[in-house]
C-alpha cells in the first residue's frame, strides 16, 4: 500500500503557516499517525488477521522517528484494534470483535459507508443506552439532589430562550442535565458509562445538533421531568425521557430538528 497521500498530508502540516504552528505542541505527530491508520482500518484496507507495514516502513512512509510509530501502536492497541506478536508484528483485529464503544466516532467519520447507514446505527445505539441509562438514573435518584439538578436544568433554559441558542453549548447543557441526573445514582461503573457516551459523541457533535434544534420544546420536557421527580413520580419522568429518546432518535435519522409533537 502507498503512504503517499499520507506523507503528504504530514508534510503540509510541517510547510504550515506560522500562524497553525503552535498546535503542534498540543497535536503529537504520534495521534496524526494513529488516526490514519484507524482510518484504514475502517475502511477494511487493513483487514482483520493483516499484518501492518513493520515499524521501521512505517517510520519510512510517514518520515517519522520509529519513536513516533511505537506511541502510535501503543494508542492502537489500547483501542484493540492491533496487536503486537513476538518479533514486532502488528496484526489487525476484528474491530466488531474487540473494540469498544469510543471507536464508534471512527466509524462514522472514517467510513466509505453512506452517512446515513451509519448515522442510523449510532442513532440506535444512543437510543438503547442513552434511553436505559436514564431510566436507571430517574429510578435511582436522590431527592436531596433536586436543587443541583435544578440548576443545570435552568440553565439549559436560559441557553434554549436565546433568539439564536448556540447548538454546542446547548448540547453540552443538555448533557449536563443528565450526568447529575446520573452522578446522583451514586453508581460509578454507569457515572464513568455515561461520561463515556459523551466523549464518543463529542467527536461527531455536529451530527447531533437535530437533537437539540428545537431546544425549547426540551426545556419544557426538563421543566416537567423536575415536577415529576419532585413528587417522587418515576413513571412520569421515565415517559420525559421516553419521548426525548424516541423523538431524537428520528431526528438523527431524518437529520432534521422538524420532528417535535407540539
């Protein structure tokens, strides 16, 4: 396989303006290299059972240090998305069958896939977690924690009232509703799950903005999910989340925000 495009990709970067220099300090040349061989892996140029190029190609094709590739495999492997046999062989492994969810937004944005195929898988899957995880948390919760929960929610509600709301803060409003929701549990296995769905999405948020598009029709869901927990009404706060999820979900399908029942 040629690395040409690849060589030329980094070397543009180093010919970069004086301007984008700075970011170099906080972009490793070991992370530019990692994500393209994520890359083709998604996009089965790399096959699962393949071996990779050896270090020193690598290091060759991409004219870094062997330094560079190592820290790159390592990011890899920590993704289990290679191994390292006995001798240096890098072998490609099934994604499907040892990758977890933070390799999601490599899918969707390295894919040769139509967008919308796999815009409708990672819609399902934020519906199946995202849906169960809030059912746990209004099960779950504290009344002593209404007032911290209260406060993300107004917050979200001054943002939504804004003439022209900015889609990414509201996104990260909304998510802070529902990680209180979430922390108040006291579970830290689905406390450390949930940030974990955040930081996947937060890689693809522009995808995810139909989500919030109508943000003040969310707001009045929170407003009425705080009456329910305040009266210790589970059901009335699970059928909140019912409808945001199920609505949402159509959303990312359709990649509109037209999807609210007034």
């Amino acid at each position: 396989m040629s690395f040409d495009p690849i060589r030329k990709k980094y070397q543009d970067q180093q010919n970069a303006p004086a301007l984008f220099k700075p970011l170099e300090k906080t972009v490793r040349t070991s992370q530019v290299l990692a994500g393209e061989i994520r890359k083709y892996i998604v996009q089965g140029k790399f096959k699962p059972g393949q071996s990779l190029p050896s270090e020193r190609d690598l290091a060759k094709s991409f004219q870094v240090t062997r330094t560079v590739v190592r820290e790159a495999v390592r990011s890899l492997e920590q993704l289990r998305l290679v191994s390292v046999r006995q001798g240096g062989k890098i072998r490609v492994l099934d994604y499907l069958a040892s990758a977890g969810i933070e390799f999601a937004a490599d899918l969707l944005l390295g894919s040769d896939e139509e967008p919308s195929e796999m815009m409708k898988d990672i819609a399902d899957a934020w519906w199946v977690i995202g849906r169960a995880m809030m059912f746990y948390a209004v099960e779950n919760f504290k009344s002593e924690d209404l007032d911290d929960l209260l406060e993300a929610v107004l917050a979200y509600i001054r943002e939504s009232d804004k003439k022209r709301g900015d889609y990414k803060r509201l996104q990260g409003l909304d998510y802070e509703v529902q990680n209180r929701l979430m922390r108040s549990t006291g579970n830290r296995a689905m406390i450390l799950l949930h940030n974990s769905m955040r930081h996947v999405y937060s890689h693809v948020a522009d995808l995810f903005t139909p989500i919030v598009q109508n943000s003040e029709h969310i707001a009045g869901n929170y407003t009425r999910l705080m009456y329910h927990l305040s009266k210790k009404d589970v059901k009335g706060a699970k059928k909140v989340f019912e409808s945001y999820f199920n609505h949402g979900r159509e959303a990312l399908r359709r990649g509109d925000g037209n999807f609210w029942e007034v």
